[in-house]
C-alpha cells in the first residue's frame, strides 16, 4: 500500500494513494478544502477508483462512494472542507477591519454594547456621583446659599499631579503583566496545535501495517480527545462526557472520566498505543518527543490558571485608583468648576477601563477559543484511517 498525504507526503505500503481533487485545487484560492479523490488498485496499478467530489461544511461530514470498473469493491472516505473563506481569508479580512479608517466611529458605535464598558459603569458611575455633589455643594457655598462658615470642598492640584504618573505607571505594569500571561498562554496552546497535527501526520505515515488499524484509529482518537480534555482539565466546565462522546468509543470515555488526571491519562494511552505498534525505534522516538511536549503544555498551562498575579498587588491599584478619583473633583473644582463633573467622567471611564482590560486578559481561558482549530485538525486524519481499516 501506498499513501500521500495533502502535503505532499508519502510512506510506503502497497499501491494506495490520497490526493487532493481537481475540482479542490481549482477552488484553493477561495475556499480552503480538505476533501480528497482516491486511486485505489486491489490488484494492479491499473485499476482506479475515484471517490466523488462534494463539498459541504467545515464540522459536517461527507461520504463519497468509490467506484470504477475492475478491481472491484467500494470504499467510503469521508471528507471535510471549509463553506466559507478561507482562514487566511477571514484573517485579512479582519485585519482590513481593524486598520480601517473609520475604526474609531465604528468604535465609539459598539462602545456601550461591549463588556468592559458594563462592567465600569458602577465605579464610573460613583465617581461622577461624588463629582456632582462636590460641586453643587461648593457652588452653594461661593454663591452664599449656605452659612458663611462653611468651607468649600477643596485640595490643591499639586498632590494630584504628582500621583497621577505613579498610577499610571501601576496601571502599565498591571495590563503588561496580565497581557504576557495571556500570550505565554497562547504560545502553550499554540504548540498544542503544532504537536497534534505533527503526531497525527506522523502516525499516518508511519504505522501503516494491516494488523495496526485499530491501533491507528484508537491513537488518532486520543489525540482529539487530548485537546477536549485539557480545556476541561484548565475550565471545569463540565461538558467533557459529551464532547468526548463523540470523539471516543463508549468504553474508552469512561476510562477517561474515571481517571484522576484525564490529559496525562489519554497521554498515557497515546504513549502506550505507539508503543505497541509495528514502527522502528526512530520512529518511536520521535512521536514520543511529541507527547512529551504535551506535557509540557499541560504543565503550563496549569502554572498559568494555578498562579494569578497576587491578589495585594490587585487590591493595592484598585483601592489607589478609587481613592484618586473620589477625591479628582476636590482637586478640578478651583479651575473647572462645573466642568469638573464631565472631567471626573472622562477621566474614570479611560483609567477603569486600562484596569478593567488587565483583569479581564489576566484570565488566560480566553486564549482557549483557539482550541477548535486543535479540536478538529484530527477529523481529516480520522477520516483517512477509517478509509485503511476498510481497505
């Protein structure tokens, strides 16, 4: 057999060959497609069969039928393929988007609708408040409305000024901090992308004995369920039965949420399966190497979520900013006003929302939605070991 992957790619076996339809590649510039045409010869190299094209959604499953004259037989390959632009498409698309001219009007449009803009509104909104009455009630003290010895609420601007770089600074610090958490985050989920679609394509070239089908097919399982079960390893969201049943085989998802760790569990089955398969040494070796890697995400990824910043260092810039701005209008009134209410205004919404975006970045699950691409590489490699077990 022999295969060839859509890279390119090839490994021995006797006289099978997987490679993208005409159809496909006329298309390429638009849609991205994984879908295949198949040349399969039984018994001699003469005999073709190719397996019809059809297109359908990324995620949906299409079984094409192969037929042709003299060898015989029929197989069913399935195939995914992209409805829609491609990846890179939809990502110079909203790079356009985000360099556009007008990104500030449609900014400021979506402002109120956004979550970090709700979720200010109670401090912004108190901090306005305290402008309101420190002004209403130092002009009722200038224009006489009140006793005479009542003193107007006032502070020099000196001390103001002086602390506002010192916040800033702080608030720097904070959002830094939280935005390489979210990127080391990223960079570990990353490489779990990396490594899944590198052992895929290495099991696929490499375990290529009949008797290694199953094996093949219960790897290539494991290591969809892999990304399924560190995203609920790291969120606890309590989806993982369903999700993995519809990755694995009953028995196997009950072993897996039976375990006490479920990554390094399926990482174990991946190491063992590899190990009882008919490859060399080297080759071994080398998928190995990819799933100690996994560990290492695994390993990160829980430092990560285990380990936020410390909850003083937290405490001190969110007790620093509210105290700054409660006493912001004591400071505007004497050269504001009554200007001093949409200043204070002003002034909160930009520096809550600097916090706001640190703490919420702080969290590196949202680096997690990367995880579908994760998720459903395996499917074309699924898809393609189904087709040897038949075969």
């Amino acid at each position: 057999m022999f295969w060839k992957h859509p890279s390119g790619r090839t490994a021995s076996s006797e006289g099978f060959v997987i490679k993208p339809p005409d159809s496909v590649q006329q298309e390429q510039q638009s849609v991205d497609t994984a879908g295949f045409s198949l040349l399969f010869h039984p018994n001699a190299l003469s005999h073709k069969h190719k397996v019809s094209d059809e297109k359908v959604a990324w995620g949906e499953t299409s079984k094409g039928g192969v037929s042709g004259g003299g060898g015989g037989g029929s197989v069913t390959l399935e195939f995914f393929s992209f409805k829609n632009a491609s990846q890179r498409s939809v990502w110079a698309r909203r790079m356009g988007l985000h360099k556009s001219s007008w990104r500030h009007g449609r900014h400021i449009q979506t402002a109120f609708s956004t979550g970090v803009i709700s979720s200010i509104i109670p401090r912004v909104f108190f901090c306005t408040l305290i402008s309101v009455l420190v002004t209403i009630f130092n002009h009722a003290v200038m224009e006489g409305v009140l006793p005479h010895w009542v003193p107007s609420l006032r502070v020099p601007t000196l001390p103001m000024s002086l602390t506002a770089p010192v916040l800033s600074l702080l608030l720097v610090f904070r959002t830094n901090s939280s935005y390489n958490r979210l990127d080391e985050a990223r960079k570990a989920w990353g490489s779990n992308v990396n490594r899944t679609r590198d052992v895929s394509r290495q099991a696929l070239s490499w375990i290529c004995d009949p008797d290694d089908a199953d094996k093949l097919q219960s790897l290539l399982r494991h290591i969809k369920a892999f990304s399924y079960c560190l995203k609920d390893h790291l969120t606890q969201e309590n989806l993982l039965q369903e999700e993995l049943a519809r990755v694995l085989e009953p028995r196997e998802v009950e072993l897996v949420l039976k375990s006490s760790h479920r990554p390094n569990y399926v990482l174990h089955v991946m190491s063992d399966t590899i190990k009882h398969c008919r490859i060399s040494k080297w080759e071994s070796k080398s998928m190995d190497r990819n799933i100690t890697q996994f560990h290492d995400n695994v390993g990160a990824c829980e430092r990560l979520f285990k380990t936020p910043i410390p909850v003083a260092y937290t405490r001190m810039i969110s007790r620093f900013l509210s105290i700054w701005h409660f006493l912001l209008p004591l400071a505007l009134w004497n050269s504001c006003r009554w200007l001093t209410i949409p200043v204070t205004f002003v002034s909160g919404v930009g520096l809550f929302c600097i916090e706001e975006v640190g703490v919420l970045i702080e969290d590196p699950s949202t680096s997690l939605l990367c995880c579908q691409s994760a998720m459903a590489f395996p499917q074309l490699w699924m898809a393609s070991a189904r087709l040897m077990k038949e075969l």
